[in-house]
C-alpha cells in the first residue's frame, strides 16, 4: 500500500468503566471498540501519515497481519483513514426547494400578565397594549400549513404569547376550525401551548385536557429561586399562585405528561436542586433547563463561571438520571432525554432544528419568522400569512446557515449534533444568526462527552431503558 492518513475529525474515542467507545462523528454513531482497534488508531494518531513499513514495525511478530488489514479496512470504510484522497463529503450540499411544514407556531397575544426580568421577548406588551392575532389570521396560518404539506397525516398548531391563555378566546376559536378542518381530511392534529400557569382555572383545565394539549409550565423552582424573576408587572413574585395552579393542573390533566421549563439566569443556577423541587414536590414529568446567555439584559445573563456551574450541575443531575435508568426508573431529566434520543438515533444533523423549514412562527400581524424567539425582533421575516412563504429568501438562509465552510465546525466532534447551534441565541448573542454558537462550543463539547459515557452505560446495563422510557417519550411530541 501506498502511505495512508489519519482523519482525527472523524472518530472521537471516549472510555467508560474500562470500555473503550468510538463515537463516528459523521454518522453519530458509537461502537465498542478492542484493544487492536485502539492500537490502530493510536499508530495513525502518533504519525503524519503511515506507509505498510510503519504497521510491519509496530504489529509484526504480535497480532496477525490480515487482522490488521481487516482493521485498517474498516476505518477505511469509516473514513476514520484515507488513502490521501480528499475526504468524502459527509451528505451533499443542502438546496432547499420545498418547505414540508409540520408545525406552526401563533403567537397569540403581545400581552403578558407577567414581566420576567430576563424576557427575550422583543414585542412583549402589558395586558392592556396586548396585540392580539386575529382569526383570520390564524385561519390562513392552518391553511398554509395544508397549502406546504398537503400530504401528510399529522401536524401541529403551537400557541405562544405573551401569555397565550390571555387570548383564550381565539384558542378555543382555533381548536375548533383546525379540528373540522383536519378531521374532515382524514388528518390529525395536536395542539401545543406554553403558559406561567397564572390564568389556569379547573374549567380552562379541563378543557385543555379535553382537547389533549401538550403542556409546558414555565417555572424556575423553589420559591425564593421563581420569585427572583418570575415577577407580576407590579413587581410582586409570583411563586405562590404557579404553585398552587400547576398542583391543580397535574392533578386533574390526564391525556399527557406535563413538563417544567427552567430559565437558567445570573445567580440562579442550581439546577439539582431545582430538578427535586419541580420534579418530587410540584409533580412534574419532566423538567427542562435553558441557560441564557445572550438575553437583551446583560446583568440577567449568565457569567462564565456560572455557565461553567451550570453545566457541572447539569453533570450532577445526569449522573443521577444515570444511576437511575440503570435500575429502570426514568427521573425525568429532559435535556438528558434529548442527548440520549440523539445518540440512540444515530441523529446526525445538517441542521440545529426544524426553525424556517418544518416550522414557521406567525405573528400577530401574520408575519412569518424563523421560529417564536424571532417574533417582533428586528431578524427579517420570511412573508406573510396572506402572500406565502418568501421561499428564495428563506431557502438561501438556511442552504447558507447550513455551510460550515470558514465557521470552524468542520473538525469539531460534535458538529453533526450540534449543527452551529440555536439561531436566535446566535442573533442574541453577535447580532447574526448567521454565526455558530461559538460561546457554547466547549462545553458542549464536554457536554456530548459525558452523554457519550452515560449512553455507553445504559446501552451495556440497561438496554430495556431505550425501549422502556426514551422512544416512547416521542410518541408525545417530546
């Protein structure tokens, strides 16, 4: 053979009690590996480039020469090893043509009964300059919907505010056509809404639960924690009343699992602590944490070190979740349960997320943007309700977004799970979407590493877990 090269952007090895993992970064996927494997590798790693004189030295006399071939082949087929022939593009360049939506998000009203200290929200109002969305609008969102994806089964219709049960009227209003209009077509929709819990009654309860809405609650934790920054437009906190309403909610609401959603902000990042009181005392089924680090508000974003705790925090808790789901209890730890979904999938992704493609956010106005966060900021929107989607427009920014040419992505390890990040944290955070979350990068990195080991053991110990807790968590649009 001629001289043969190491590819190190392709494999990244992780070690887990004595087992060896190798994660394939372009496809995400992970195998046990022995120690020849290891040996191999070591030997491409330690050289610039390796000739059959090099192997001969260093295996001759103590491992078969065609098992060495063998192993040579394999990364080879991996392109883990190249024969010095440029490396094979991992999928081709991404040309949008078609928008096959599956969701879209309404945001329903401006208005919001609260005033969270670290909102991002860029056209939040105070209920009484609330802007609300017409049905009009809404009625032509649905049929965009259709319009773009004629031919699938299901779809989904999100409500997001402000706070969107300060317009219930329109939600009722909307569940209703959408319902006739779906049903009547053999189809099925789901309904999807985000709330501060404040406005819940048994009757809006039961209604929601009639209608099988997916839920999330907005909630920070215990209540010194909440109240620091889940405030009343009076200032007041508003810990009590969430409380008491979401204990309500999870009592009486039985057609799915209710999730917490945390903010993460300045001087609060005690995620385990939050994960027992929102989990064990509140009830919820799972609880998610979302770090900001690129709000509007800087004295509300947090510092380095704190980010740094959070994500060691965030370890705790994984290493929790952990020992748990080896014994076949499931904690209830969502962005563990995502990581896990990803790596179980073998998800290897050109894009961060379905923002612009699979989903739209409408505004009130019947503007189409990216995805929720964008709405009311200065980001362009992509058309309207009325005119379509603007789909040269919205094709180029994400064929464009998706080009990893000059970002730095193209060696990192975690480039296929992370895909550059979440686009509104990167206009939040460089004022360009365009960017990759470059301020996030090693410790996700550190982040996709310890999930690796935590996937390595539940795949050995407790394989059932898969089967048992993460795949039917899809089946409720987690």
């Amino acid at each position: 053979m001629g001289y043969l090269f190491f590819q190190p952007q392709n494999a990244h090895r992780v070690e887990v009690d004595g087992r060896h993992l190798l994660f394939h970064v372009p496809t995400t996927s992970l195998f046990e590996i022995d120690r020849l494997d290891n040996d191999v590798i070591d030997l491409f790693r330690d050289r610039t480039r390796v000739s059959e004189a090099d192997v001969r030295e260093r295996f001759s006399g103590r491992v078969d020469p065609l098992e060495v071939t063998e192993r040579i082949r394999s990364f080879l087929d991996l392109d883990i090893i190249t024969d010095g022939r440029p490396p094979r593009a991992e999928r081709p360049p991404i040309h949008i043509q078609n928008f096959p939506l599956t969701t879209i998000v309404l945001n329903v009203n401006t208005g919001c009964n609260l005033s969270c200290t670290y909102c991002y929200k860029e056209d939040l109002d105070t209920p009484s300059k609330g802007r609300r969305m017409a049905f009009e609008t809404a009625k032509r969102s649905i049929e965009l919907l259709l319009a773009e994806s004629p031919d699938r089964d299901s779809y989904n219709v999100v409500f997001f505010g402000g706070e969107p049960l300060s317009n219930l009227a329109l939600i009722k209003e909307v569940v209703a056509y959408a319902e006739d209009r779906f049903g009547n077509l053999g189809k099925r929709v789901d309904f999807t809404l985000t709330t501060n819990a404040t406005l819940l009654t048994e009757e809006i309860v039961d209604w929601l639960n009639a209608h099988r809405f997916g839920l999330t609650v907005s909630m920070d934790g215990p209540k010194a924690l909440h109240d620091k920054n889940r405030k009343t437009v009076g200032g007041k906190g508003t810990y009590n009343v969430v409380a008491s309403k979401t204990r309500m909610l999870l009592e009486r609401y039985t057609s799915r699992p209710v999730g917490g959603r945390v903010t993460l902000t300045h001087g609060v990042t005690a995620v385990y602590e939050i994960w027992d009181h929102l989990k064990n005392e509140i009830g919820f089924h799972e609880v998610g944490f979302s770090p900001v680090t690129s709000g509007p508000i800087a004295p509300f974003n947090l510092t380095g070190d704190e980010l740094q705790t959070v994500f060691d925090e965030m370890k705790r808790l994984g290493r929790h979740y952990r020992d748990e789901a080896l014994l076949g209890r499931n904690i209830g730890f969502s962005n563990m349960h995502q990581l896990m979904n990803d790596l179980y999938e073998g998800r290897s992704k050109a894009l961060p997320c379905g923002a612009g493609l699979g989903m739209l956010a409408v505004d009130h106005e019947g503007g189409l943007n990216l995805c929720h966060r964008f709405t009311g900021s200065d980001m362009e929107t992509y058309g309207t309700v009325d005119g379509g989607i603007e789909k040269q427009k919205l094709a180029r920014f994400i064929e464009d977004r998706a080009d990893r040419t000059d970002k730095g992505c193209s060696t990192c390890r975690i480039r296929n799970i992370c895909a550059g990040g979440c686009y509104h944290e990167s206009y939040a955070h460089f004022s360009d979407p365009m960017k990759p979350t470059y301020h996030y990068c090693d410790l996700m990195r550190d982040w996709v590493d310890f999930g690796i080991g935590v996937y390595g053991e539940l795949i050995a110990g407790a394989p059932a877990f898969f089967s048992d807790h993460i795949m039917p968590r899809r089946a409720f649009g987690k």
